[in-house]
C-alpha cells in the first residue's frame, strides 16, 4: 500500500472540531477503510508554524511543505490556519499524506 497527498478546508475556527469535521465527513463519504486514502487515515494533526495564509495560497503549495518531517502516512496531518483577503480568520487547511 502506498500514500498520496490530500487536503480538506473546513470552515470553523476551533482547529479540534474542524479536524473531527474533516475525519467525519471522509468517513461519511468514503467509509471506514484504513487505506481509503482520505484525513480519516490519520491519527491526528499538528498546528503548522507558518502565518494564516489564503485558501487560494494554502492550496496553491501545500504540496510544497509535504517534506515537513511531522507528516507521516497513518500519522499526523499539518493545520494552516487560513484567512481572508482582509486577514480575518476563517478557517483551517489540514493536509498531509493519506494511506490508500
């Protein structure tokens, strides 16, 4: 079995319940399989340490800070706080390697 990037963005500020809002809508969406290749595969996430970004950043080079060595398949997840163009806070972009 392998691994492939995902990304969820949730609108919620509370990073906990935005990342029980992820896992429970991949596993609404794509059952409880172990290797579904979804954020239900993780056990869990780290607040990355780097400045709230935009959505369109978040997505434009998440891909770029899978070599954070936090991230592991069937391990932790990363947290990028996002927000808006004024800078408010609206959510957060989990992303990180699934197990498919």
């Amino acid at each position: 079995m392998g691994a492939h990037p995902f990304a969820d963005y949730i609108a919620t500020l509370d990073v906990e319940a935005a990342y029980r809002g992820a896992v429970d809508m991949a596993i609404s969406e794509y059952g409880r399989d172990p290797y579904n290749g979804t954020i239900s595969t993780t056990d869990g996430y780290f607040v990355l340490d780097a400045p709230p970004a935009t959505l369109t950043e978040a997505s434009e080079t998440f891909l770029d800070r899978l070599d954070d060595p936090r991230i592991e398949r069937r391990g932790d997840c990363a947290a990028w706080a996002i927000r808006d163009e004024a800078g408010t806070r609206t959510g957060w972009f989990f992303f990180g390697l699934a197990s498919s």
